[in-house]
C-alpha cells in the first residue's frame, strides 16, 4: 500500500492513494500467459501478459485490431507520471506499438482477468464471467 509523501504534491498523493483504492494489475506480480480484459471508455482490449514488459494486445480497430506485440509502460492520469507495468481503473494504458510509437488508452473502466479454465470453457463454446481485478 501506498503511504504519502511530504516530498509529492497533494495532487499526487491523492491520485496515488487513489489508484489502490479503485484497483489494478501490479504486471511484476502476474503470471506470463495471464490474460486481462481491459475496457476503457472507448474500446475492450484483450492483454496477454508475456513477462519483462511485453505483452500481446488486441482491441483497437486501427492500432491492434489483431494481436501485436508491444511493451507495457504502465498508467498514467493524462499526465508525464508514470505508474511503471501497473494497470490502473481510472488511469489511461500507456504502451509502445512497434510501429505507432507511444499510445496512450482512454480511462480505464474496468479490468478482468481471464483464467486458463475459463479460456478453455470460452474455446468449447461455453460462456464464461470474468475473474474480477481487486
């Protein structure tokens, strides 16, 4: 958990504090091959967590309508502040495209993790919920 900083703003902190309040996905902490369900409030990405950084994304019809590999920076709030490989509800997906550069997500609405059982359940047909994102 997050302490606050006499040496950070107040805007900061707030938005800091903030960020472990409404939940995320910590990328250091998931498993390669883990599989998030990103939306945002304008598209529904698929994320595929590949380890150091990387990850498969799809979702975007002009940036990632099929899966491309690309490197997870982290969440911002709109600003310069990077959150490094977190992804954060209520913050913007930041990540470098190999050929579009920098591109940086609306916010974040919800993010849910798909289980390898789920996804085998999905691939014979069967629907399946989301494990939530604490």
């Amino acid at each position: 958990m997050f302490h606050t900083s006499p040496y950070l703003s107040d805007l900061i902190n707030h938005n800091m504090v903030q960020s472990e309040i409404e939940g995320g996905v910590h990328l250091n902490q998931a498993a390669p091959e883990s599989v998030f369900e990103i939306r945002t409030q304008n598209h529904r990405y698929t994320l595929v967590h590949k380890g150091e950084g990387q990850a498969l994304i799809s979702g975007h019809p002009t940036f990632c309508p099929e899966p491309v590999l690309v490197h997870v920076l982290g969440s911002t709030w709109g600003g310069t502040m990077l959150k490094m490989r977190y992804i954060g509800r209520g913050m913007r997906l930041e990540f470098e495209h190999p050929e579009h550069r920098s591109i940086v997500t609306s916010p974040i609405l919800d993010i849910q993790e798909r289980r390898a059982a789920q996804d085998a359940t999905r691939q014979a047909g069967c629907p399946v919920a989301p494990h939530p994102i604490s």
